[in-house]
C-alpha cells in the first residue's frame, strides 16, 4: 500500500512536497496496523519479534549509535566501537529487518524506529544515553529526542538532514545508483564496494581502500534484504515536520561533510537554524560516511558530547 502511494504521488510531480510525506507515513501505518491484526489472528506474539537486536561493549555512560539506510549496528567502524567502550557502555542497535532484528514488525516508520530504542533503553534499565546517529540513524535520533527528550542527554547526529518539508535531496543521479538493485552476475562485496565509495568524498576512497572494505565487510556479514532496504526508503521518504525541530529541547551537535555527494551540507546548515542552541561542525573535503572519514573527529566531537548532561 504504501509503495503504491509512493509511486502514484511521484508520478503525480508531487514528490517533493509535504502532501507526499504525510500520505506515506498514513499508508505506512495503515499497511502495519492491517498487518499487526493479522498477525493477533495467527496466533501469539512472539516478545522477542518486538524487540531490536543490540551489540553491547564496555561499560559506563551508556552510548547509543543508530546506524544509517540498509546496514545493521555491525557497520560501524571498530576503532571507533573500540575507543568509546574504554570508559562507556557502548549500544548498536539492529534496526527493524537488518542484522538480528529481522523479525520484527514491517512496515514501520521513523517514529517506530525511534520508539524501539526506548524499548532497549527499558529492557536494559538505562534511563538516559548519548545518541549518535548517521545518516537515517540520525533521523531516528532526532525523532528520540522529540518525542523523549527526557532519554536523551545529547544528540550527535552524523551526515543526516531534517524532516521534510525542509530536506534538500541529492542529484537524480546518486539517488538512482544508491536505490538501484546489484547488476546480474556482480558480487555482493563488489557491488556494496562501489555503492559506498561513490558517496565519500573527493579521494577518500582510493587513498584508503581499508575503511571502504571495514564498512563492506560488516554489510556483507548480515545483509539487509531488498523489501527491507525499500521499507527504509518509504520510511525516509514519510518523515516529515521540519517545525517541530524548533521545539527540540535536548543540546544537540550536527556534523556534516562539506562534501557529501548523498545528503548535501545545505541540510545540516537547514538543521542547525531549526534546532535551537545546536553545535555545527563542518569536515571539509569529508562526504557521507562521516565516522569512516573523519573517525578522530567523530571520536572527539562523541566524547565531548557525553560529559554535557550530568
């Protein structure tokens, strides 16, 4: 139902308005309630199928990454993992259908997204975390700190844009190879390796071939299904009320790529004049994968985030 809406209100030229946002995140809720009732029907539920996957290192202050569109929590870098968890209590989440969390209800919405870390947060009787998010993880994270900003001590989002109405998209062309399916005959790793290079900035990927294949080899050990990665992309595309970002009452940092090619730097600067009080920091010649880009910034901007509520 809702890729049907999806795809009759693009034809329509009405993609980039608010009519579209708000019409797919009501047939995202529509489809999941009618599917949530079949489901009661069947038979009992499952508690686990409710709950997300988390990878948990270190202890301490907890810390919670949401990873972006398509991967699991085994996406993010190791040395990054590693140097949090020396003094934290470090949490990456399996967002609903990726990694171990494939059995969880679909579709769903950003906002289910963002409920489901309160979930973990309860299972786990952590009241209050930093939260990290890149990318659609960063959107989640935004979504957390609306609807509980009492969970959330300080928001770093990484390389992520606000809802719409007020999202600048990318060039139709890196939409088209980032949505497009592996050619015939391409190899998995070889496929997710061009895919993801394409999005960093200018140089990076061939002067540091390693990140680009960390970042793979992690996708590659639990791939996220195609009907899961277009689950996302719904998601995304339903987020909506940029205006509600004035009311984020949570102290927030945005850091952007000043050359990412996937979520231009105009939606960070969009971000920080919708969210009041909130931190910029720009990386120049960095584009999308912010933590593999720039992983001692990222670090740096991390730790210094986690001593801003008491």
């Amino acid at each position: 139902m809702a890729a049907v809406l999806l795809r009759s209100m693009e034809s329509s030229g009405l993609a980039r308005s608010g009519m579209l946002a708000t019409a797919v995140d009501a047939g995202i809720q529509v489809e999941s309630a009618v599917r949530g009732l079949a489901g009661r029907a069947a038979g009992p539920a499952d508690s686990d199928v409710a709950r997300p996957h988390v990878h948990v290192d270190g202890a301490g202050p907890a810390i919670v990454l949401l990873n972006g569109w398509s991967a699991s929590g085994l996406v993010w870098p190791s040395a990054m993992v590693e140097a949090l968890a020396a003094d934290h209590t470090v949490l990456r989440i399996d967002n609903r259908g990726t990694g171990w969390s494939h059995r969880m209800p679909r579709p769903f919405t950003i906002r289910d997204l963002a409920d489901d870390v309160v979930r973990m947060l309860d299972d786990r009787g952590i009241g209050q975390a930093t939260v990290v998010g890149l990318s659609m993880g960063g959107m989640i994270g935004q979504e957390l700190a609306l609807r509980h900003p009492d969970r959330v001590g300080h928001l770093v989002v990484l390389g992520t844009r606000p809802p719409n109405p007020a999202y600048v998209p990318p060039s139709a062309d890196v939409t088209a190879r980032l949505m497009s399916p592996p050619p015939p005959g391409q190899a998995l790793r070889e496929f997710m390796l061009e895919r993801w290079a394409g999005v960093t900035g200018p140089g990076f990927a061939a002067a540091h071939p390693e990140a680009i294949s960390e970042m793979v080899r992690a996708i590659v050990t639990r791939p996220t299904v195609r009907a899961v990665v277009l689950d996302q992309a719904r998601a995304i595309a339903a987020w909506h009320g940029a205006a509600r970002l004035h009311h984020l009452d949570v102290p927030t940092t945005v850091v952007h790529g000043e050359a990412d090619p996937l979520l231009p730097v105009i939606n960070a600067m969009r971000l920080v004049q919708l969210i009041p009080g909130a931190r910029y920091r720009e990386l120049p010649r960095v584009g999308h994968l912010v933590p593999y880009e720039a992983p001692a910034a990222t670090i740096e901007v991390v730790r210094a985030a986690t001593g801003a509520r008491g």
